[in-house]
C-alpha cells in the first residue's frame, strides 16, 4: 500500500503544501471551503504525516517532555493531566518520564528526552544539578518548573502557595483548640519544603512549643503515613492532630489510627493535602488543603509553548496559584479536660 506523502496531497488537491500543513495543524486563516477540500482528498487516500520528516524540515517535533517523581501519586497524575490536555489544545504531544525522585533517573530521562528531539520540557522535580540545566540553556532547550523551582530570578515556573495552604491549616486546627499537632514532613524542595516552615511560623506565632517529637522524618506516601504515625501514638499519647505532607501520606496515618483503636476525629483529627478525588470518598472523608495540580500543569504548559512560539524566549514567565482549605469530617474540637 502506497505511502502518501504531503507532495502528494498537494497535486491532488491544487493547493500549496504550505496552506495542506496548516489545515492539518488546525491553523487559522484558512477558508472553510479550502480546508474542506483538502480534509475530502486526506480522508479519501488515508494520508497521514510523516512527523519524522516534518521534524527534518522545520527542526520541530511539536512534542515536550514532562519529568515527574511518581506517576501513581493521583498528585503527579493529575499534573500531567493538566498538562496533556493542554498540550492537545495546541497541537502538541507529550512524553512522560517517571524518575522515583532519583537523581540518576531524573538526567538519564532528560537527556534521553533531548535526544528524542522534544521541543522543550517541563520539570516537576527539583532532582537536578546546576550543570545540567546550564546544558539545556547551552543547547537553547526551553524549559520550565511546575509545581517547583530552583530560582525565583532565572527560571520560569507555576507553582501553587504551598506556605499560605498549611498556615490556613494549621490555623484551623489551633483555633479547635489543638496544641499538640504532629507534622508529617515531606520532600524538602521549593514551594513544598515551605509547608513545615509555615507549621513552625504558625505554632510559634501562637505560643506553643514544637515537641522534638512533633516533626516526622520525610515520608512521602501511604507506607511512610502508616509506620510514623504507628510509632509516633505507640509513643507519645498527647498528640491529639496530625498534619499531612499530602493525601497518601494522611491516607497511611488514618490506617495507623485505626489499628490503634483510636477514633476519627474524637481522638485525633487530620488534615492532608492536594485534595485528591479518594480524599472525599474514604468512610470519614477528609479535610484537605486543595492544591491546584491541573490548572498548574495546564498553565505550565501554555506557557512553555509560549515560549517555544515566541521571538523573546528569554523572557521569564512566573505564576504562583493559591490554595484552599477543604473542610469535611476528620477534625473537631479538642474534647475538655
């Protein structure tokens, strides 16, 4: 079966090769009785194009790569949702690296995306060396953060108010009358590294002693959620509210909880953070703070696009979203005596 190409398409219709490529990219400025005909012709010969050879042409792929540290964290799935469905608005596809939040993953994927041909890409982990983002700009390769950041000054990047989410959270829970709130820390990167130093500001602003024991080790999902919490009660009784990295995390804890024979929320009230779609279907559901992951990674991607569309792609675009606290079931007032 013939193969047929682009030159092609143009004897068949009449029409220049030029005005076929953007009725096929769903350009504007084309007339509708134009576009039609050349649709008829395609559909009739089953002509699709050869992106491989386009590339060689125009030193395009229309694809952009996206970098993520867990892809089954509905955090991460929900980010790239965001940014697929914006990439497809514009004409443009996406390859999706999973690096476990290694280092070693996070270069090897980006340099295997460099040398696929990506456009550009977007980096929702922090896993990377100053070496390595000075070859990108040495190679001219647009790049931008989301959900994180290394610079505030020299990159571009979406990122959601990580501080003002869990001052509001912390807040909630100290005018409930709680004193001995837990921390469960996560990773230690820009924006979410400032949800323990908001912990710290709010609890202090408020007069009470951070208990060495208060603040967790970093754990980052439901394993890490159920053993600290586990150890954490077993050990020290007083606590009566938990502060989650994120959903997964408050996830493990609400497990823990449970095993220990303690109730949701007359013995310990929880807040999580992300406010996945599991969070308002668990048996008690839970008070999240909402972090905008989707508009994150569908603002990030129009603005790499932005940029790869642009004559000035020096110019940096920064956006900071705000966050929610989502009040359901999980916290109550501390009980008397």
């Amino acid at each position: 079966m013939k193969r047929y190409t682009l030159s092609d398409v143009a004897k068949m219709t009449g029409f220049s090769m030029k005005t076929i490529s953007r009725v096929i990219n769903n350009e504007k400025h084309v007339k509708e009785e134009t576009k039609k005909k050349i649709l008829k012709v395609i559909d009739k010969i089953g002509y699709y194009p050869n992106n491989s050879a386009r590339s060689l042409v125009t030193s395009k792929t229309r694809s952009i790569g996206l970098i993520v540290g867990d892809i089954e964290n509905p955090y991460y799935s929900k980010l790239a949702k965001g940014v697929i469905r914006a990439a497809e608005s514009n004409n443009y596809s996406v390859m999706v690296c999973e690096t476990r939040f290694e280092e070693v993953a996070a270069k090897k994927y980006l340099y295997m995306l460099i040398e696929r041909g990506v456009d550009g890409v977007l980096l929702s982990i922090q896993n990377f060396k100053p070496s390595v983002l000075r070859r990108l700009e040495k190679i001219k390769m647009p790049y931008v953060f989301v959900t994180c950041m290394l610079s505030k000054t020299s990159d571009s990047y979406v990122i959601a108010n990580d501080y003002e989410g869990q001052k509001d959270a912390t807040e909630y829970l100290i005018n409930l009358g709680h004193r001995n709130i837990a921390f469960l820390r996560g990773t230690n990167i820009f924006p979410a590294n400032q949800k323990v130093l908001a912990y710290k500001d709010v609890m202090r602003a408020n007069n009470i002693q951070i208990k060495d024991y208060f603040i967790s080790k970093r754990v980052y999902n439901y394993e890490g959620g159920y053993n600290v919490v586990m150890q954490l009660l077993r050990n020290h009784k007083d606590i009566t509210a938990i502060l989650a990295t994120n959903d997964m995390v408050a996830i493990g804890a609400i497990r823990a909880i449970e095993k220990l024979g303690l109730s949701i929320p007359d013995d310990i009230s929880i807040i999580g953070a992300d406010n996945d779609e599991i969070t308002k279907l668990l048996k008690i559901p839970l008070t999240t703070i909402d972090y905008p992951k989707f508009k994150c990674g569908n603002i990030a991607t129009n603005i790499l696009i932005d940029i790869l569309e642009s004559r000035n792609k020096r110019k940096m675009r920064k956006k900071i979203l705000g966050c929610k606290l989502i009040v359901r079931e999980t916290c109550a007032s501390i009980k008397s005596g």
